[in-house]
C-alpha cells in the first residue's frame, strides 16, 4: 500500500480590514481527520469556526501560524506581507511537508514543491483548515486589541470597511494598529465586512 504524502495547506485571513495584522495558516492534518467539518472560513458561522479550529488544533500532524503587522503591510504592500505571513506560518511547522498547497495565485518564497490553488480553499481540505485556523487567531487576536482600545468596535468587525468602522475612523482618527496604505473613505461608502 502506497503511502500517503504529507500535505500541507496555506492560508491567509485579514487582506481586506483596515486595521490589523493579516494572518496566515500552515496546516498538515493527518489521514484519519474527520474532513466533513471543514470549508472555507468564510462559509461557516463563528460557531462553527471555532468547534473546527478547536479539533484542528487537537488532531493536527503540525500547524503554524504567521503574522505580518500593520507597519509591516504599510511599508511592503498587502500582497507581500500576506505572503511574509505565510512563509513564517510554514516555518512554524514541526513536521516537513512533501507538498504546500497554497490557497490563491500566488506562492511564497518556501522550500520544497509549493503549488498556488486559485480558490483553494473551497475544495482541498488541508487549505480549509489552514483558513479556520487563520481566521480564527486574527479574530482572536482584534477581540484583543479592542479591549486595550474600546473606541472602534474590532470585536465587531474585525477591523473590517464596515459603515460602523469608518464612522469610528472619522470620529477617532486612526489608532496605532491602523493601516495607513488604506484608504478610509466616506462611511456612507462602505462595503465589505467579516
């Protein structure tokens, strides 16, 4: 019986906010994972992002996870801090994949056979738990900082383009955590959120 290669998936949460790190997901589960609980992040409910993170974590082979700052997008653009990101979540892995299946067009500077998946993550199983597990920590980590700073609501929005936010934004000015490459437009504008 032939046996089966270590396959990691990589994936980023956090390129659309205004405000944060973007995160990134190294994720090598094992054979025996029970798979039907995954999908892209943004297809489950927070309730269901975290039961799911939760067993991630529990059952993985190996998982990492890697972080690109506010300063760090601002000075290197979006793209390549999500890619920084990624390469750091690779890093972070105890175990050495034979193949890295990265959710989107783009692959980051790691060793090894690296394949970029355009929407990856609605089909390969290890990409959807990498985005679970990014999701999750950047969520995590804004419900965090806005207990530090209450003023905009990022345990709501997540540091998102939401109306709310902007509003915040106008009435605040920015914070240190605040991504200064963005544009924050006129909140009657604003799309988007998590």
């Amino acid at each position: 019986m032939e046996k089966r290669r270590i396959i990691c998936g990589i994936d980023e949460a956090g390129r659309g906010p205004l405000a944060g790190p973007v995160t990134a997901a190294a994720v090598i589960l094992p054979e025996d994972f029970p798979f039907g609980i995954l999908a892209d992040s943004k297809r489950l409910t927070e309730r269901q992002r975290e039961r799911a993170a939760a067993l991630i974590r529990e059952r993985a082979l190996a998982y990492g996870v890697g972080w690109a700052s506010n300063e760090e997008i601002d000075r290197i653009n979006i793209l390549r801090a999500s890619l920084l990101a990624m390469r750091r979540a690779s890093d972070g892995l105890s175990i050495c994949p034979q193949l890295v299946l990265v959710d989107g067009p783009y692959t980051p500077e790691i060793e090894g056979d690296c394949r970029a998946i355009v929407r990856g993550d609605t089909f390969v199983r290890e990409i959807q738990a990498a985005s679970i597990i990014a999701k999750t920590e950047r969520d995590r980590w804004m419900i965090e900082y806005a207990r530090l700073d209450p003023r905009y609501g990022f345990e709501r929005h997540k540091g998102y383009p939401t109306f709310e936010h902007r509003r915040l934004c106008r009435i605040h000015g920015l914070s240190p955590i605040h991504r200064r490459s963005f544009t924050i437009s006129d909140p009657q504008d604003a799309e988007g959120g998590p």
